[in-house]
C-alpha cells in the first residue's frame, strides 16, 4: 500500500511561509495500491488529489466537522462525468449522511447541491463497527472515536498491511484505549491526531483531540511498526513542530520509527 498525506492540519487551512514543510490544507489521505485508490477525508487537501484513473473512486469520511469536509465540493473527480464517487459517512446527531453534506454543499452557503456535480455521487451510510467494506484489494474497517458529535477511526488492509488512522479522537477513556489497542495492533503505519501539546491538552480536555505522548504509548501498546503525526493546530508552525520533533527524538529510542507527517508525504509500505 502507498498512503499521500495530502492535508495535515485540523480545525481551519492555514496558509504562508511559516506553514510550507507542514502544510496548511486539512485533512484528506490517498491510500492506493496496484489496483485501487480510496480517500479518507475531504478537507481542503482533497484539492491535491489529482489525476485518479479509476471510474470508481470511494471516499471514507471521518465525520462531518467542517475540516473534514470542506474541500469536497472543489474535489476534481465531482466533475468528471465519467466518475462514479461513492462516499461514505456514518449518521450523527440524527442527520443521514446526505443531510450532513447538504448542509454544507447547498445554497446559501454553496451555490449548487452534491447532486448538481456532473460525477454520479452515491451517499452512504457508514456502520461503524458493522460490517467490513471491500474497495478491491482494500478492506475497511472502523470502530467509534472519542470526539464531541462523534468521528470514525478506520482500519485499511490489503495483503499483510494494515493502515489505522486515527484523527479527532481523545485518549481519557481507558476502555475506548483498550479497544483502540486491540484494532490497531501490529499495525504497519498509525496515523495519529498530535493537535495538542501535552500542556495545551490540559487546557483543551473534552475537546476530541490527543497528543503526541499519547500516540507513542498507542504505538507501543499495539505493537505497531510506525507511527506519523497529524492534524495539527493551526497555531503550530514549521518551526514549532520541527522542535516537537527533535524533543521526541532525544526522549525515544524508537523515534526513528516515529514522525510528524508533512503534506505531500509519501509513505510506501
């Protein structure tokens, strides 16, 4: 599997030099293989998700918060009429899937509806928990995050590799722990939500988000191979998570398994 970190950042984009290594667009994460694409998420990095040759193109989204969905309706392959786009979403606060786009991508706050692209867009509903979903060679599967309104982590595997992405998602729960510990273990590559310090995280508690402490301890936990950082504070910049990284490599021993992920990035397992 190749995952591309296309958009590293959490809550709002954020532009400018002091954001160039990092990046600024939110989250969105192409995972392909020989055979088949699949998007995770649809912030603003969906914009750098170009040139997909396949007709059918499967969007995972975590949940509806406006940074994760933000950059779908500027998504290229909506446009192409020859696409068939099935997304999909899991029900919250009452609201189908559909409904939840529709609040977005609709007048007055978006000039047309997710039905007036040229693509034929299929909305589904996600059971978390539920049933594995099969994209070709890739096989999903997800299970509850800990995050106000809630949000979706998800499991991809293809071959003998497993990917677990883990964004929104808070770490008080000790059940909500163990149940994370046991989804991703042995896991190739964790993709973790770092938005907090562990001293903004005090301040911060209840707020759905986690730190990059608390990746380490799930990376060790689970015996996973690899650990990335992401969904980063819009305060953070290049300079500030540079530091948070070198800080890490001088406390782990593993560190050089353990990275704070970059858009554009390109990890190969």
């Amino acid at each position: 599997m190749k995952l591309t970190i296309c958009g590293t950042r959490g809550s709002i984009p954020v532009f400018g030099k002091e954001y160039e290594k990092y990046g600024g667009s939110t989250s969105c994460y192409l995972i392909e293989t020989s055979s088949m694409a699949l998007i995770v998420d649809a912030g603003t990095g969906i914009i750098n998700v170009k040139g997909l040759s396949q007709q059918n193109i499967p969007i995972l989204i975590t949940h509806s918060h406006i940074d994760h969905l933000i950059g779908l309706m500027s998504f290229e392959g909506l446009k192409d009429a020859h696409k068939n786009i099935d997304i999909y979403l899991a029900k919250r606060e009452g609201l189908s899937p559909k409904k939840q786009i529709e609040k977005l991508i609709s007048n007055p706050l978006w000039p047309c509806r997710i039905d007036d692209y040229p693509a034929k867009v299929a909305i589904n509903e996600l059971k978390v928990s539920g049933k594995e979903l099969v994209f070709g060679d890739i096989k999903v599967f997800s299970m509850e995050a800990d995050h106000p309104g809630g949000s979706t982590i998800y499991r991809l595997e293809s071959g003998n590799k497993k990917i677990v992405l883990v964004t929104d998602h808070e770490h008080r729960d000790e059940q909500k722990t163990k149940e994370l510990v046991s989804f991703a273990k042995e896991a190739d590559l964790i993709l973790y939500d770092a938005q907090y310090t562990q001293e903004e995280y005090e301040r911060h508690k209840g707020y759905g988000h986690s730190t990059p402490e608390a990746g380490i301890k799930l990376k060790e936990m689970a015996e996973a191979k690899k650990l990335v950082f992401i969904h980063y504070l819009p305060a953070h910049t290049d300079s500030f998570i540079k530091d948070q990284e070198e800080s890490i490599k001088k406390q782990y021993s593993e560190s050089k398994d353990i990275s704070f992920g970059y858009e554009g990035e390109v990890i190969t397992l």
